[in-house]
C-alpha cells in the first residue's frame, strides 16, 4: 500500500498502472492482483486507510474541546481541524506527503468514484466542524459557516505537504518545515476570515 501510494502521487491515478506499483513494491503483480483485485480497489484502500487515520484524529480533538458542553474558542477549533492532516503531511516515516498530494487530486477530481470518495470519508467530519462554527461562532450563519468550511479546507489542501516553495518565494525567510509556526500562521489567517463572516462572534 505504501509503495502503491508514492506511485498514485507521483504519477496520479490515470497515470499509474499495477505493473508499475508491483515494480515498486518488488513484488509480482499476481500477487498484488491477489490481495486488491484492481488498482480501484487498491487506491480505495489507500485513501480509506488515510482518510479514516486523519478524521479519527480530528474526531478525537472534536470530542475533547466539546466535553462536558463546553464551547472552545475559534483558534483551538482551528487547530483541531488542521493539526492532523499538517501533521501527517510533515512526518517522513508516515508518507503523508504523498497522501497530500492524492488528496488535494481528489479534492478537485470531477469523478463520481472520487467524489463518492470524498464524501464516505470526508463528509460527516466536515459537517461536525460546520456545525463547530455555528456553536463557536454564533453570529455565523449555516451558509457561511459552510463556506468558511470550504475556503479553510483550501488551506489545509495547499499547506498539508512540505514543498519548500514558501522558503523559495520568500528567500528562506519562511519555512514551512516548522509544524507548529505553520500551524500559528494558518490559525491567524483562517480565524481572521471567519471572525470577518461572523462580525457579532468575539474572537
């Protein structure tokens, strides 16, 4: 799965073949065949394993600011819905990098497999963090809680992996190595815009 994962973002779904996965995984293509059936089957693996390992993690972020009634303030919420898919996309021995960039494919994919994808695996967290807004945020309305839901999602889509293009665009002034300066930045910019959709909420 994991060599099948770099090949999908190297080359992309419509570019990438099961011979080309056996290859990188060293192993004969009757035996991947044997185990996934088709490549379909074998990229809806690879993106349930790392949809479902992010959206337990914001789940459980989620679960912990809401305990007991209680109403979290918006940079923390934020960091709940960022954290996990920054910190996955900056962990070597995890290969997020390489899931950033199939899901920011898939994001933007007019598929109806891959937006059928998207929304099993993606939209039930997504509306937790809609309805979040709403509570956090009670000057927002649903519409724009949604698309604040949306422009945010943007964001994490463009900032999850490290590419090293802040550092070129800035002179090495910015890293986007630093996890948690990344994190800040992101935080300062999203809950910026939120607080401007919801001009009655208190930051």
């Amino acid at each position: 799965m994991l060599a099948a994962e770099r090949v999908f973002a190297r080359s992309g779904y419509d570019g990438s073949s099961m011979r080309d996965i056996a290859k990188e995984a060293n192993v004969s293509q009757a035996l991947l065949h044997y185990h996934f059936g088709t490549k379909e089957k074998l990229f809806d693996e690879i993106f349930s394993f790392r949809a479902t390992e992010i959206n337990r993690e914001r789940g459980r972020h989620l679960d912990r600011l809401f305990a007991d009634g209680a109403i979290p303030d918006l940079p923390q919420l934020i960091d709940a819905l960022f954290r996990p898919t920054v910190e996955l996309g900056h962990d070597p021995d995890r290969f997020g990098n390489f899931f950033s960039r199939i899901l920011a494919a898939s994001a933007n994919s007019d598929d109806p497999h891959t937006k059928d994808l998207i929304a099993e695996h993606y939209d039930s967290t997504a509306l937790r963090f809609i309805s979040a807004f709403e509570k956090v945020l009670p000057g927002i309305s649903r519409e724009d809680a949604v698309w604040a839901y949306m422009f945010s999602i943007g964001v994490g889509m463009t900032m999850m992996a490290r590419t090293g293009r802040t550092a070129r665009l800035s002179n090495g002034i910015c890293d986007d190595s630093d996890v948690e300066l990344l994190l800040r930045k992101i935080n300062l910019f999203v809950c910026g815009g939120l607080l401007k959709m919801a001009p009655a909420a208190k930051s």
